[in-house]
C-alpha cells in the first residue's frame, strides 16, 4: 500500500488521509497509535492482517490525543479487533463527545485558512476508552515510555524508545510544513512545529518540544508529515526548541492567554480576536487546497 512501511524495527507508519497511524509491536504483541480519520478502518485492518494475520489483533488502541483526524477510525477498529482504547486522563472528556477548543483560523499559515472549511467533530468512544497511565508502560509496546507533551491538547502525549532512539510525537510537533501550500505538495521532510490551528496552548507547546528535543530521538514518526531519521532529524528538533520565536504565532486566539481544562473537560476559553483575513483569501486558500488534493491523488495513483 502507498506510503505504508517499516520506520523502525517493530514500528510500521500508515498513512491515513492527512495523518498517520503506527503499528508498534510484533505478530506476538502489538499496539495501534492513532487511527486516522473516519473512513480508514479497512485500510488499517488490511495493512495489520497482511504483517500479522487475519487472526491477529492489538493489545489495545492507544491515542496521542483525541483530535478528529487521529481518532475517527478508532470506535470501529475498537469493535472489530474486541480492544480497549487508552488515552491521558485530561483527554477523557474529549474522546467522550465533550468539544474541543474552536479551532483557530486567525493563527495565520496555509492550514488555518483551511480549517474554515473543513467540518470538526468530536467523537463519544464511550466505555471503549480507559485511561492511559503515564508512569507504566504503554499497552503492548515493550520498551517504549509515555511522555506527557501537552499544547496542542491539554492530554496529549508522545511515546519514546530509549533502546534504538524511536520517536511517535503525535502533534506535539509536525514533519511537515502545514503553513505553505508548496510544502504540502512536496511533503519535504522538515521538523516544524504543532499544527497551528489547533493549538491551544504555545507556552506548554514550546516546553513539550524541548522536553522531546532532550531525548535526542533518532527516528520520528509524527502524526503529520514523512517520518524522518538520523543526526539531521534531531538537529533539526533542536532547533525548533531553541529558535521557538520563529515558529511561534505572532498573533491568535491561544497565544497570548491559553484554553484550559481538566479531567470534566473544558473551564476556559478566551475570547476569539479579531479575523484580520477576508474571506475572499480564505477561499483562494481553498481553490489552492482543491489542487494540493489533486496532486496528492495523481501521486498515489502512480505509487
């Protein structure tokens, strides 16, 4: 399947629309991280019975947060294989139908002018989801640790291997520059940062980056973009950590004063700023999406 492969022994990347999933694990023991939009559960299901078998299925479904495009496959995985669903306590609320923070199209960047058009949805996973215990080791993922990397959710979290250096960031960083159109196109390699207009928190964004840079991770697979390895992916991680000012948002709902909640789900807003951007611009922001979508099919109909 196009794009789908081997990033790390045990560590298989799925692409799912504008996300990625991962397969973690072996056929004795393994682990789904994230599961993509609505609409990809046959294509997970099939790349896990071709590497295990018909028969095989997760030790659980894991989540690095709750937003739409990593969970919108996940109620219907979780049926199938007969699996449990884990994530961090402060993103209970939210995979059980409470909203998010409004997106925030006034952040500026390619992607916040698209997020106007595209619908957000909140999914009610129900009694499927238990809560992910930080300090233990994530179900079914031997040798990896949990890391707490909030920002762009309050629960969100990545998961790190200390043995060969693997790294699955999930938002809390992108490999991928979502804010230019030519960037989407050519899906260069390139650590940048969170994607932006759901990012609802920059300062714990800006810790989280530097926490993760700290580990000096040899592999990174990210919920966004091509996984990316080597001296240079970590460089690169460091210098987003250290050069954040030139990442960071000037100007948007969240970067000044952040959202806020807790384990019942949100207790603060703050109040949208003013839209700087006229419409027009946001719907040749969309016309240049049309093409981008249309680039990105002739690709992997030629793969």
């Amino acid at each position: 399947m196009s794009g789908v492969r081997s990033i790390a022994p045990g560590v298989i990347r799925i692409p799912t629309g504008i996300a990625n999933s991962y397969i973690v694990g072996t056929r004795r023991s393994w682990t789904l991280v994230d599961c993509g939009s609505a609409g990809y559960f046959r294509k997970i299901r099939d790349v896990a019975d071709d590497r295990y078998g018909p028969e095989a299925r997760p030790q659980a479904i894991v989540l690095t947060h709750g937003h739409f495009d990593h969970v919108g496959s996940a109620a219907e995985l979780a049926d199938y294989w007969d699996v449990p669903i884990y994530a961090h306590r402060l993103e209970l609320p939210f995979v059980r139908g409470e909203q998010y923070p409004p997106p925030d199209p006034t952040v500026g960047g390619f992607m916040a002018q698209m997020i106007r058009f595209m619908p957000t949805k909140s999914y009610d996973l129900g009694s499927r989801v238990r809560e992910l215990r930080v300090g233990q080791e994530p179900p079914g993922m031997l040798g990896w640790q949990t890391y707490e990397t909030p920002g762009h959710t309050a629960g969100h979290v990545s998961f790190y291997r200390p043995e060969d250096g693997a790294l699955i960031a999930g938002d809390a960083f992108t490999t991928i520059d979502q804010d230019n159109p030519v960037g989407l196109i050519s899906r260069k390699p390139q650590i940048r940062r969170p994607p932006a207009y759901y990012t609802t928190d920059w300062n714990s964004a800006h810790k989280s980056v530097r926490r993760l840079a700290s580990l000096d991770p040899q592999i990174i697979g990210a919920g966004h973009g091509e996984p990316m390895s080597g001296p240079e992916a970590a460089w690169q991680l460091r210098q987003l950590a250290e050069n954040w000012e030139m990442y960071a948002p000037d100007y948007g709902r969240y970067v000044r004063e952040p959202a806020r909640s807790d384990e019942q789900g949100l207790t603060h807003v703050p109040p949208p700023v003013a839209d700087h951007v006229p419409i027009i611009a946001g719907a040749a922001a969309l016309g240049a999406l049309a093409t981008i979508m249309g680039a990105m099919a002739r690709r992997k109909k030629a793969a």
